[in-house]
C-alpha cells in the first residue's frame, strides 16, 4: 500500500434513515456537503436553557416526535396527545427547564428477542421526555455538528447514507481497493458515562443544562442497566 494510501482514513458510517432522533436528511441527491471541522470546540452561550425553550426551536422538536411516532412511555401518554398536554402544562415545565429542576422519568425498560436467540434490552422514555431531549439535541448540534469529521454520516442533518455510498465510490474510482468494517459489540451499553459527562462539563457552561442532561442519565440509563 502506497503513502497516499495509507494517508487516508475511510470513516463511513451507514445508518439507515429515519432512526434516532436525529433530523431526517434534507439533501436527497449524493452530493456531501464539506464539513470545516475546526480544531477547537465552539464557544457555546452561557444562556443555553433560554436558547432550548425558544418557540421556534420547541416547534421543530414537537414535530420531529411526531413524524419517530413511536410507543407509549411508563406513563402511557402517546405522541397524539403530547400537544394537548403541553398546552396546559407548558408553563410549569418550562419553569422547571429554565431553573435545571426538570425531572425525566424511568424509561420503560422492554426485552425484544433476538434471531440469535438472545435478548436486547430497549429502554424507551416518556413522550414528554423525547420531546425535552430532542429540543435539547437540536441545539447542541447546531453548535457541534461542525467539529464532527467529514466522513461521518450517521445521524447528521444533511447527511444520509446515500452520500455515504457516494463517496465510496468516489474512493473505488481513485484507486482504493481496502475497506475495513468494524462493528463495536454492546458499544452504547459500554460507553463510560462518568468520562462522557466529565466531556461535556467542560464543553457545556450552562450548569443547568449540565443538572438535566445528569438527571436524564440518573433516570433513564442507570436503571436500565441494571
């Protein structure tokens, strides 16, 4: 293998669309957009709760919880009737926000069979608390998404694994004959949470952010991994 080859690293991510939380993307064709990922972490504002509880932000994040559907938490609210609770509860829960006193509750811990025989563990959170985290995501992304790789695909808004394959072809026709396919086993049940939140104290100055993003973990991970 040649300098040149050995130079390049090929970090493709193919997730299917529509997985996650993550903003479905808007470019449908294969061009890659250039990420300039800089070197340094941006400076975040100090006032992120007021940025997360802004109308229009808080708008976005309803409809991405409508368009994931999906099932009901422990406290058996469906998606449909999230609006109707906003409306009258709103006020309260964004006191709560804004003072770093929000309270998510467990997630509901589920147990999907697996073809191999085994059993994957799914913990899903109440509809009010996807709404709260993915108002959250959107604007930590908005801030982060640039300091990703440029090779990174998966969950990215304007990104899809279309561009993905486009841009392994891209490497075919240079040359590149070499792909290496990693699959991290139990990777999410094993990322180190104390570490993680040590990563994020010092990317975050909001503290209250900080006490929710904490509380999250408390209520929605730590059960679930016992």
């Amino acid at each position: 293998m040649d300098a040149k080859r050995q130079k390049i690293q090929l970090e493709l991510a193919f997730m299917a669309e529509g997985r996650g939380e993550a903003p479905m993307a808007v470019n449908k064709g294969t061009e890659v957009p250039k990420a300039k990922r800089k070197p340094e972490d941006p400076a975040l504002p100090v006032l992120l709760m007021e940025e997360i509880c802004q109308r229009e932000n808080l708008r976005k994040a309803l409809q991405r919880v409508r368009q994931n559907k999906g099932s009901p938490g422990i406290d058996g609210m469906t998606v449909r009737k999230l609006s109707g609770y906003l409306k009258k509860h709103w006020p309260q829960i964004r006191e709560q926000l804004l003072a770093g006193n929000y309270q998510p509750q467990p997630v509901k811990r589920v147990e999907i069979p697996k073809p191999d025989g085994g059993i994957r563990k799914l913990g899903i959170p109440t509809v009010l608390d996807r709404f709260v985290q993915q108002a959250v995501m959107q604007v930590l992304q908005k801030y982060w998404d640039k300091t990703f790789s440029e090779h990174n695909y998966g969950f990215r808004p304007g990104r899809s694994a279309h561009q993905a394959i486009s841009r392994s072809q891209q490497y075919i026709k240079q040359g590149y004959r070499w792909v290496v396919d990693i699959d991290l086993e139990k990777f999410f049940d094993r990322v180190n949470h104390d570490k993680l939140m040590g990563k994020l104290a010092k990317r975050i100055p909001d503290k209250r952010l900080l006490k929710i993003i904490r509380a999250v973990r408390r209520k929605c991970w730590e059960p679930y991994q016992q």
